[in-house]
C-alpha cells in the first residue's frame, strides 16, 4: 500500500549492550493514489537481530504545546533578532502551537510588550516582570508556574541562538513525558562567523538548552535557585543530575542550524 518516496533524516542512538535506537524521518507515497504521508517515529533494533519493532512508551506527541521560556535582560536588538527567527520558523513550517513566556529583568533598551505585539505572538506569548540582578535560575522557575498544563513541554531557550525551522517538531518528537527530555547539543559559532559560514564548534558540555513536560519538570523540582543564583554556570549541569534521577533518559542531538552567536559577557546582565 505504501512505499518509501524519500528519507528526510535518520537519527541512531546505540547502544552496545542491548542494541540500537533509531529516530525516522520518512515520507512515504500511496500505490494508488498521489498522497504522501509522513512517518517519523522511535524504532528499535535489538542487538544481533535484524528484525525492528516499536519501543514501548516511546510514541511522541504530535500535538503537544510547547512554552518557549526566555530569560532576559536588556539586550533588545537580540530579542527581536529571536522574534524573527521565531516568525520566520513558524511561517515556514505551519507549526504555530506554542507560547513564548519571557522574564524580563525591567529591561531599558526594548520595550518588551510592544515588540511582542505582531500577529503572530500577540497571543502566544506572556510576559512576567522580575526586578533587581538577572537571576536565572530564579526567571525559569517563576516562568514555568505559569504553565499549568501538565501535558505541555517546557523549552528552556535563550537569546543569541538561531532557531532552525525544525527546531519545535525535533523538540517534540526528542521529548516524551516520563521517559525523554531533550538537550541539543549547540553550535557555538566562532567571532565573527555567520550562521551560513558556520565556523565553530559543537558544545558537548552545555546543557542549557533543554525541554521536557510539565510533569516532569515538577517531578525534579525545577532549576535550583537556592544554590545557583547570580553566578554563571553549573545551574545546567545541576538540572541534568537531578532529570537523570528521575530517571528520564537524555537525548543529545547535534542540531544542524541551532547555533550560538558570539559575543561579548562584559557589561551584560549584571
């Protein structure tokens, strides 16, 4: 009845002991009609055996809504730089099933409701006003109350990052409630490299980046705020420990076009 028209991306997770985990990408036609269908769905193939088979627990949600959480602080000319990468994705692609949820550390250089008030995020989008020091840890936990939905994702996100227009399907599809929360691994691009040039290199030790569902994320307690407040670093590596106890298992994925732009940490935040 079907039959392979093209294969859009393949994705391997192995596993030495017990064998291999696939991510397909696929589009299939129709014998009898000019249809084609998508099929993109976690397969599994136990080791020393040729035979495939669906993995139990692990189907996506194809209709999940995703909270795009967004610390800021000052900053303006990178916030519009997300909204129009933001645009650009959903325009391309249909998908418009998402909220952005922006904390803002009272911000002088933007206004931040009027740049949120185009047509496609004057609806999708909330924003919560905290004041004093940029405090992470603090601005994505007070983010995430606000996403009541325990069937809905929370996509940890930040400023000075490309959004490939996949990138919400790839979020989806690499996050599963109870048993997969998704950390992309980022291209950190080089100074002075473009995103066409793509000079750099991928952050294995970066863990910021992040999504998982709302149940999961109050099953872990969120970001620790207590011991990571205005400081850099570590906040991600805490919150990797503690959604590796749950136990959720990680997917790490190089994400082609998901790149960090370079640029200065002097007189930025605090």
């Amino acid at each position: 009845k079907y039959f392979l028209k093209k294969i859009h991306k393949v994705t391997q997770k192995p596993d030495e002991k017990t064998g291999d985990r696939f991510l397909l990408n696929l589009e299939l036609g129709s014998k009898n009609t000019s249809q084609t269908f998508r099929l993109s769905e976690h397969i599994y193939q136990p080791k020393g055996n040729h035979n495939l088979c669906l993995p139990d627990g692990l189907n996506w949600n194809k209709s999940a809504k995703i909270y795009i959480v967004l610390p800021v602080k000052e900053q303006g000319n990178w916030v519009h730089y997300f909204i129009e990468q933001l645009t650009y994705a959903s325009l391309a692609t249909g998908d418009n099933n998402f909220h952005v949820v922006v904390t803002d550390f009272e911000s002088k250089d933007i206004d931040i409701a009027k740049a949120f008030q185009t047509p496609l995020l004057h609806s999708r989008h909330s924003i919560v006003t905290l004041r004093g020091k940029f405090y992470k840890t603090l601005a994505l936990n007070v983010a995430c109350q606000l996403v009541s939905n325990p069937n809905d994702i929370i996509f940890l996100f930040d400023l000075h990052i490309d959004m490939p227009v996949d990138l919400l399907d790839h979020v989806r599809m690499n996050t599963i409630a109870g048993r997969l929360a998704y950390f992309p691994i980022v291209g950190r691009l080089n100074c002075g490299s473009t995103s066409e040039e793509h000079q750099g290199f991928w952050q294995w030790n970066g863990f910021g980046i992040a999504s998982m569902y709302k149940s999961d994320w109050e099953r872990f307690g969120g970001m620790n705020a207590q011991e990571y407040k205005y400081n850099w670093g570590g906040e991600d590596w805490d919150l990797l420990d503690r959604v590796m106890q749950l136990p959720l298992e990680v997917e790490r994925i190089r994400h082609p076009g998901l790149y960090h732009h370079y640029h200065k940490k002097k007189a930025k935040w605090n």
